[in-house]
C-alpha cells in the first residue's frame, strides 16, 4: 500500500505540537512526511525539515512557498496540517482549502466566528476535507460512547456533564511569566482564555458523543488571579439541539486536577462516564441495574471503538494513538476518494469546520453571557441557522 | 458520667430517619432516650416508643403534649430532635426554642426565608441551642479540610466546586410514584426540588469547609422528565463573602451516581477534594507539589478532625459515624453548660440556625435566578445582612 | 423489646477494643451493658465500669468475681465478651461456657491447638454459643459475596486470593519500642506475628466466603526487620476441602498500604473482589462479561447482605457497623432460643469456635511449613479429621 | 539525522506482533524497515513484506536467506527482530548475533536454560546488543522506580510483590481451543505456562526495579482446569541477592482481572506501587508519610523517566509507546557505536541476554520447586554463579 503525502506548517524545532503530528501522521505508516513550513525562520525551517528527511525541494522557507511548490507537483501532499500560531490558522487553512488540499487544521481553527463561517463555506464549496484537531474524539471509548448513544443505548439523552479543569496556572507568582500571561491577555488569546483553550475540546466532546449541538448557552466567568483580563475558570451552561442539557466546567487553576477531561452522559435509560487520565474503562450504568466497566479492546465493542483501538484488552492505549486515529482516518477517507471506493463509515468521526465553527460560536455566546449577567445567549452561527 | 436526656418527634415505627438519629445518639452512650412523640398517631407513636424502652409517661401523643410534659419535669430532656415531616420542622423547633429546650432539627429547617429569620432570632435570644442536621460536616476529614483551611494550608480560597448527584429519581415511569412525586410537586416541596433536598447539604459543606458565606447567586434549572413542575437538575454558581468563587452542581437523574457527594477547593498554594462515598480519604495538593492522600485516623490530623475520628487508620468509617459527631458535639456543649465550663472548641463546629438560614436562602436566590434569565440575585438573607 | 443483658471484661479506660465493643454492642439497642470486669487493676475497673454506667454491684474486681456474681443472679449476663490479652482468652471464655453463659471471644480464640480443641468440645458440650470475633465477616457486602458464592453465582470456586498488609511496623527505629516488640518475640506473641495477628483475618474471610475449609498449607516466613525473631512478611499458599486453591499475603511492612484487607474469589464462571478499606462496592464479573459494580444497599442483594446494612445506598458504611453486625447477629440467635422460635437463618452466620480453632492450625500449620523449606503441612485440627 | 535501518522476522499478515513492532520502530521515526522475513510461507511474506515498503530484494523468503541477504550489504541492517514462534527464538537470535547483527529477541529469548547461557555468551563475545523485549520495563514510572530505588529513595528494599494476573483462559469451554490449548500443553509450551508466559514479566520488572537479582525460589503451581497439564496458576516466593524477599502471583483464571500487572516494592524509608493498567501514575510513600501521586510527565522525575515520556502531564501515555522506548533506546546505542561517542546512560536501561537467560532459569527453579512439595531451589544459572 503506498503511503500518502504529508505535509507540515508549523511544528518547529523544540515545539510540541510538532513531534505530536508527525507520531500521529507516522504511527500507522500510512503518510509519508513529504513537505514542511516548519519555522518562521524560513532557514531554520528548511533545515529542521531536512533534518527529519524531508527532500531538500519540499523543506520550504514558509507556507506560501510550500503552496505554490506542492500545487505545481504531480506527487504533491495529500494532506497539509496547520500547526502555526492560533492566529494564523485562518489564513493558511483558507489558502490551501482554496488550493484544493485537505487540511487538518489544530484548534481553534479561526479567531473569530466569521472567519470559522468563512472557512466552513470554503470547505464544502471544494469539497476538500477540513479536519481539525480535536484530538480526544479519537479515544476508542469516547467513540464507543458516541456509538452506543447513537444506537439508543442509553435512550434519548437528558443532561450531559463535561470538565476540563487543571491547576497549571494557578501560581500567582507565575502568572507574568509570558509561557502564561499571553493566555490571560485578549490582545493574544482573544475573547476567551480557559474556556477557548482548554474547556473547548469538553463542549467539543460532548456534542461529539451525544451528536447533539449547542443551541443557547449561559456562562459564569472568573478571573481568580486578579491580574488576569481574561477567564481563568468557567462555568457553562448550555442547551441542545436534540433537548439535551449541558454543564461545562473548566478551570486553569484546579490545583491538584492534572487534565481532568471527564465526559459523563445521562438518558432515559443509562448512563455513561469517562475519563481521559484512565481511558481504558468506560463506566456504563443501565437504568435501575448496575454499573459496567466497558474495557478497550473488548470483544463487544462497536466497530466504530475497535477500529480506533490497536492493542489487546487490559494493555493500557493513551493519548498519542487517539491523536492518531485522526490521521488514521484522514487516510482512510482519503484513500478512498483515490480509489473510487466507499470509505469504511466507521472512519467517518473526525471533526470537521463545522466543529470548529460551532465551538467557537459557542466560546462567543458565552462570552457574551458571561458579560451580561448570565442571561442566556444563542450559540447558533448564522450560516447554520 | 450520667446520660444526657434526649428526646426524639418523629422517626415512627417504619421510618429511616428514626433509626438513624438513635443510632446518632447513642452510639457513644453519651443520650438516654427519654421522651419521644413518635408518630402521627398518638396511640402508634405511645406504643412505639416504649417498646424501644422510653418510659410510659415519656412515650407522648404528640409534640404538643411533649413540650407540656417535659417541661413540668425536673429530669426533664437535655436536648430534642425533631424529624417530623419538613413542613412542621418550623412551628416544632419555635416552640421547644422558645420552651428553653436545645433542639437538633432535621434539614430544611424551615420551607421559607422568613420563617428562617423567626428562628434564628428566636434561638439568638433564647441562648438555646438550635442544630440543624446537615450531617455529612461531621465526617473527620471535612472537618480535617476545614481545618486545613482555616489555618491556611493551602491559602486563600479562589475556587470551591460542590456536587451531589445522584441517579435515583431518573425512571420516567416511575415518576408518578407517590414517593418520588411529591418531591417535584411545588405545593409539597416548596419552591424547588433536588437543590433543596441534595444539593443545599453540598451547599453547606462549600460553606462550611472555606468558612465562607453565600453573597450572590445565579443558577440553571432544568426539569428532564416533562411531567416535572420542579427541577431534576441544577447548577448554581455563586459568590462568596470572603471573594471565592463557587459551582455546584446536584442531580436526580445522573443515572449511575450513587450520591455524588463530592467538595473540592482550590485555594492560592493548594487544592483538598473529598467525596463521601470514600470519606476516609481526602486528596491535599500543595501548588507545585504532588498530591498527597490524607487519610482518616493519621497521627498528623488536625484536632478537629481527630475528635471525630472513632477507629484506627486503614479501618472505613462510614456516614453513621459522621452523623453521630453532630450529637457527639452537641452533647460537649450542653454537658459543658451544665458543668459551668468551657467546652472543647473542636466541638463546636455542628451546623446551626443561621445555616439553615442561609442555606434556604440560597435556595429561594437559585430559584429566582433561574426563572430570571440566569440573572445574578442576592442570596443574603435581609437579617444578615 | 427487652434488651439483653451483656457484660465485658477487658477494655478498660484508654484501649482501644473496649469502646469498639461497647459501640457494637449498643448501636442497635439490643444489649444493656449491665456487667463487667474491665481492668486487671480491680479498684479502676470496678470505677471504670460504674462510669459506664454499669450498677455497682455489677462492676467486678476480676472475671472470677464476675462469674461467680452473675451465675447467682436471676437477671444474669445473656452474652459476655472476652476482650483481654491473647494469653487469657482461653481459661475464660473456658470458665463462661463451662458456666452456662454464651461468650463472644476476641481472636485470637486460643494460643495453640490444644486449647482451641478442648474450647470446641466445651462449646459443643454446653451447647452455649461461642462466638469469636472474627468482625469483617461482618460487613454486608463479605455477605454478599459468601451469598453468591453459596449460591453458585460464579460457579465451583477453583482460587482464593487474600491480603492483609500494612505498613505500621515498617519502622527500624522504632521496632524496639515495646509497643511494637513484643509481637514479635515468640514469649509473647507465640509462634507467630503477622500471620497470627493480622492476616489470620484475611483467611478467615477466605473461608467464610468460600464456605470451604484449609487442608493443606505451604508458607513462606519473613522477617525484614533483623532483630525480630518471628516474621512479618510471610505468603501462605494452601488447599481447601472443596478443592480451592488458596493464597494469602500478609504484612506489617508495606510501607504506604494502610491496612490491605482484601479478597478475590475466581470460580468456574466468575470472580469477586472486595475491599475493606472500600468496603461498600463489591465487584463482579461473570465469565466472558463485563465487569459490575455491585453497591451496598442495592435493591437486589441477598437477604445476609441486606440484614447487615443499616444506611441507604450511596451513604458509606464503614468497620465499626461491620462489628456490630456480629452483636446483632448474636442478639437474634440468643433472642430466639428465649422466645422458642427458629432465629433468622441470615443471622446465623458469625465465626464460632470452629473458626478460631481452625485458624489457629492453620497458623502453626503454615509455621511448621516455614520453618520446614516451604514442604505442604496438613493444617485441620485432630478433632475435627 | 539518518534513520537506522530495521529488519524483522516473523510479525506476519494478521499476526498481533508484527504491527506492535512496526508501531515500536516506527514511532519516533528512528528506524526505516528496511528488510524482512514476515512468514514461514515464503511467498506470503515476500508480499507482505513489500505491501509494507520494504524493497523487493531486501523481502527475504525466510531468515536464513535474509541473515545471507544483509550479511553482503553495506547499508545492512542495523537492527533485526526476532518475533517468531517461541521455540525458534534461539536458533534465530544465534545465527544473527553470530552474523555481527544487534538483535532485539521476543521473550522468552530461548525454550532452556542452557540455550540462554549460549546467547549470554555469544553475546557477550561478539559485543552485539542481545536485546530482550520484557516491554514493560520501558514505562516512563516503571523507569522512575527503577531510578528512585537506585537513588535510595525508599532505602535498602526488603520486599517486592509482583503480579500478572488475568483471567482470559478461564473458560473451562474453551480450553480445548487450539489457541489457548497449546499454551498448557508441556510439548508446546515447554516446562511452565501462565509463569513462562504472564509472570515472567512481573519477575523481570521486579528485578528491572529493584537492581537485584533472583537467587532461589519456592513455588505453588495449580492446575484449575482439571485438563491442563501445565500450571494457568501459580505463586512464586523468592529471595534476591541484595537481601530482599519477593512475592509473584500469575494467574490465567482471574476472572475480572484484565491483565494485573502490578508492582509493589517496599524499603526501609519507603513503599512504590505502580499499575500498568493505570501506568501515568506512582504512588510513593515515605516511612511515617502521606502517599504521594506521582504523575508521568511531572518536572520532577529523574532522567531516566523524562526520557521515556512523551506527552505533557496528565495525558495518559499507554503501552505502545512504553515498548517503543525499547526501540528508542537500542536507536541511541547503536547510533553512538555508530558515531563514536557515549551513549546517553538512562538510554541503558533495556533488557538483555543475561535477563532473557535468568528469567528463564527461574521459571525451571519454579517448576522443580513446585513439583518438589515447594522446596527452596537455586535460580542462578551457572554461568553467572
């Protein structure tokens, strides 16, 4: 099977976004990294780029270059990730998107809903794929979860609970430290800074499990340091679209909470819980039964899990292979296309500019709320209404 | 040492409260059970209590005839409990107030605001003791985090995050059972359902363990079963007088939760998290230091916390225990006031009127916040304030 | 309902399993503590007991006077407890059976076999119960699991695995104290420390559970600590009647485990485990299923589970209800045999002097192997071949 | 940075080991896979092996033409693996180090214990790698124990217990399966199962940790199920030749338990456990202390944990890449032979021929004590003696 083209914008030298995607993109031997924007420093960038065996005519010196010299190629990439500065993902994800590539772009992938709608429209206009990074939907239990609520096996969905809450920037004598402040500031992080950053992949999360979207939201906001602009713990309360409700609680200085990323799901007739410190047990409780360890790799699984699981039950799978079940099915439904073939359905999950634009209509409208008393506000961007 | 005399209203043959609070009080032989009116039925609640061994002239009609003979006696009960339904905790606990009887009343100790003023007036100018049974602040290690705080272990509070969750109200089918009904049903309940049964003691404990006080409130209410004029779910956050930040969140649907009980506080240079279903445990993170578990029984716990304490480290001591504290303490008090001495200051944490005060305040201030947009009210009652 | 009379002897002021006893002895209400003996010192116990509340011509100077006085009342003792050093154990609970009185004896039953034989004989003889106090046995889900187990819910039990380890003695410095030394000086202690003191608990749950009884034993014997003469490290692999395979770890120098009692129980179609330091979860899995989480309190237990719980589901329950459930069981078996009817068949499940003579040969059994190169010894008493 | 170059034996299409090991070598794009002999079907694997990128004439039908193939090129490679059935470990492994070729050996390196002393030393005289993947060792925390004890962090160990317990050949139904039977039967399986196959990994990691070798051993083996002819049960006692006392349990029958892998070690001033089913976390107690939660990724860990981490705090990292390390490490020692320079020490840490050839020699030590009434027998090999 020959690999497809892989190329990298961002992910310099000492990053760590960058050996994160190239694990992801490399764990299965199924894209070969062809092409890199890596730096800046267009020079440094060309170099590092070799360093990790890229051809000397595809380490390029910045992300436009890399455009025009890929799109004259007749090996150009298949796939180009954007893993730059959060401001810049707009521009070079439109660019390439237009330039008829498939993008994987990180998180956030626009600054602003306007832009999140322009590349929305972009994406389904070239009918190019737009993935973006929201990495812990690639768990094989997040997947089974959404398996199982789809298949009605907790019945119609009544509330869902997500956290995203750390204590890494909880140090008061730090928090001027610049690796921390830019994160606090609206000058470099925008409209949001806990929520946008961290709880985002929790609402992301729970609209993924429950395939149920944010329609209002009401939000409390805190700035526990006191130097702080922006939120460094919030609250958010939502509603879906499928009548479901929705708490969110995310935090940067939850001293002690390491990543907390917890997703619990409860219906008419069952509930779910999971965590991302210990992704290798689900806990499902039927109505008026007990409660059940689901354990990856287990027989019984949907094929949506076992497809994004790769070693046997009781061996402990983390976050680097989730990340990777991303990439893992990128190829899939890129090869597919290739082959004029039908893509395996189960490879049909990642998120896409509909995710990214979603969510980051939702870190506005709570924003919004937040600043107005904590009435509720609607998160629906206008393109989706 | 001679027993205390004790008293009990309520608790009839059948119930659970009655065993719990004479478990409660004499768990330590420190109560003599004396007098009881245990029954809506004179001649029920008469035989009742003397076939758990009170004496025939003790064993009352009702709490009534009660209060009138104890009151001729001159062995007369050092302190009553009353666990009669909620509505009549008020005119029950006034009235042995204003006899000069020291009373422990089960929670809510009123149904509405105002009513909390009258008692709490009442029991300032009385001097009698008015408990009210928030029983989970008696477990050791809350009163080891309470402690912790107090003393500056990890700083001053930012951040406290409160929940009781439990699943056991989540079978649509069963909701017009009579015993779950009357809970959602506004002329039983009063204004609001699992907050004011669950959620208000997690509510307590946020209170209790940062020895803060609620100042603002704004909260989401959601009624996930339709026929439900009340609400199954709830969020409130809140603002506290000494500037922390509070999240609670409290379930009858979270199918899978057994109870949820859980308190977690972040301060400035560290975070504590208990949870009553494994309440000999409590997780203490220093800021940049590892967590540390503190367990119930250690050599190193603060008095506070030791005092409450019954059987040595690695052994589980459960909720009976924690509850029997709340008596344990009340009888230091009393014995001390007879004794004419000063009672030990560990003893003197049992939760008072001006908590069922505030805490039913809290209530209606959620309650309002909800119908109202999710606005932020005032929950400091006008007594208080 | 009457109380039953009880009397103690051993537990004066300032130990430990005095107030245990008298705590499960009065929880429920069923025993009036109207006798004891309390203190080798005759003028402290006979203080100590009247401070308790005992009348004054039943606080004894010593346990002979105790015998002697209760034998000639008519309101004598319905059940006493023996509760003083190991050594005495035998000659009293000897002396109270012999004189018509039903004994709870502290474990260790007896110091060696012989003793442990002729207490059985006696036992049978009087026909007076002779329990020993064997108190998690008395937790509601160890009932459970001996339940299921009873009733082929994991099939025919093919392995047993008990621990019970902590790390109290783990300190070299301090192991000449004499708080700690004489557990392990064979004068004191006999022949053996950690096996006879702690994990003697854990074996008696793996038969209590299993409902099997030791055959054989192989041990391996360690003393980490170079000056103690008897071990405490030791691993005990055994043989059961009912064709179990046994193993058993116990110690009292793993640093960091608080206390480590735990049982898992594999059979044919099936596996169990339990914790006590957790004691309210019990796990399950059937072969080829999921993992459940069985919680105390649950609707669907069996009737020995569910008699010995007190609290609601979700509340935890902790050691001292556990030891409790010993008395309550004792008090329905003494109540039934005054009041000629059949007790309740799920009270009927205490340890008796068969288990504190079996495990005591088991213990000299599993010495006999240590000090014999780890060769299997068979461990039933003579008189029970 | 030039990548190395890979072969691998064995590991063909629908095997389980074949892409753990392209997973490993691949995961840091370290290794390119250069050659293979994936099948005893020569044209199968030729074709796998190509469908995988490897070049046509480096898709070698067998090992022995592959051995010839690379002997005669100058970019052979520099790194095979030998992943084929058990009993062809030896032959393998000899011919390659033989060849001059670094060589990372499946375990068991070899069915007995005099072809292990054969590997030990050819590999010792040819001073080629003789890797042996006990996999586990390649856990960041797993390496942090290691370091800690070496460090003296816990003081001089007295006590190890090591598990590997699972219940995946349980079902009495299914022994007879030809994929489970052969594991049990001595003409496959060699002298021992579930310890041969399970449990040696548990001895490894205890020796791994503590730096100590096993010195005798006195074992229990059980056959459950009555058809087997080899132990699917066994308890190992040993003692180590830095004085501390191990304890092994390795079950195949323990329903409920996924895999068990689990290590405690316990020290003069301190305890470590650490589980591979939640490996992102240590527990570490200091004598007379509070546990401690060590988290991978933590600033603090020594060297040699960093090293072996990829990820940030609190993402979980699973087993993988743990093996991947093995990759990662045997990279930067045969890259610094290469360039002429040290070699980064925490990179030193894989396993080797003497460990594939004790860990071999005592499970020969179990067997004969376990057929030999569980007298203590010599595990030394008597090269190393």
């Amino acid at each position: 099977m020959t690999k497809l083209n892989w190329g990298l914008i961002g992910g310099g030298e000492g990053s760590q976004i960058g050996p994160a995607h190239r694990l992801g993109a490399g764990i299965d031997g199924l894209f070969h990294f062809a092409a890199g924007a890596l730096d800046v420093d267009p020079a440094k960038g060309r170099a590092y780029a070799q360093s990790l065996g890229v051809a000397e005519d595809r380490a390029y010196g910045d992300w436009k270059e890399m455009l025009a010299g890929e799109s004259k190629r007749d090996d150009k990439i298949d796939l180009v990730t954007v893993a730059t500065p959060n401001a810049t993902h707009f521009e070079i994800t439109k660019a390439f998107l237009e330039g008829g590539f498939h993008v994987l772009c990180e998180k956030p992938m626009t600054m602003t809903v306007e832009e999140g709608e322009e590349i929305y429209k972009i994406s389904k206009a070239t009918g190019k794929q737009c993935a973006v990074n929201f990495g812990y939907s690639g768990f094989s239990l997040v997947r089974q979860m959404k398996a199982m609520i789809a298949n009605g096996d907790i019945g119609k969905v009544r509330l869902v609970k997500a956290e995203f809450a750390h204590g890494f920037h909880a140090d008061a004598a730090d928090a001027d430290n610049p690796r921390v402040r830019w994160r606090y500031d609206p000058k470099a992080a925008g409209v949001s800074a806990v929520l946008a950053d961290a709880g985002i992949h929790a609402l992301h999360m729970a609209c993924f499990v429950t395939g149920q979207d944010v329609e209002t939201i009401s939000a409390d906001y805190a700035s526990t340091i006191a130097s702080r602009e922006l939120e460094d713990d919030a609250m958010v309360n939502f509603r879906m679209d499928g009548g479901a409700v929705g708490r969110l609680w995310t935090s940067a200085v939850a001293i002690g909470r390491m990543h907390g990323l917890t997703i619990q799901v409860f219906g008419e007739s069952g509930g779910l819980v999971w965590q991302q410190e210990h992704p290798n047990q689900l806990y499902y409780t039927p109505l008026n039964g007990r409660t059940q360890i689901i354990e990856r790799g287990a027989g019984d699984l949907y094929a949506e899990a076992s497809r994004a699981s790769r070693v046997t039950i009781g061996h402990s799978e983390g976050m680097p292979l989730a990340f990777a079940n991303i990439y893992t099915d990128l190829a899939e439904i890129i090869r597919a296309e290739k082959e004029g073939r039908a893509a395996d359905p189960a490879a049909n999950l990642f998120p896409r500019a509909e995710d990214g634009l979603r969510s980051m209509a939702s870190v506005y409208a709570a924003t919004d709320s937040a600043k107005g008393d904590g009435r509720w506000v609607n998160a629906v961007p206008n393109i989706l209404k």
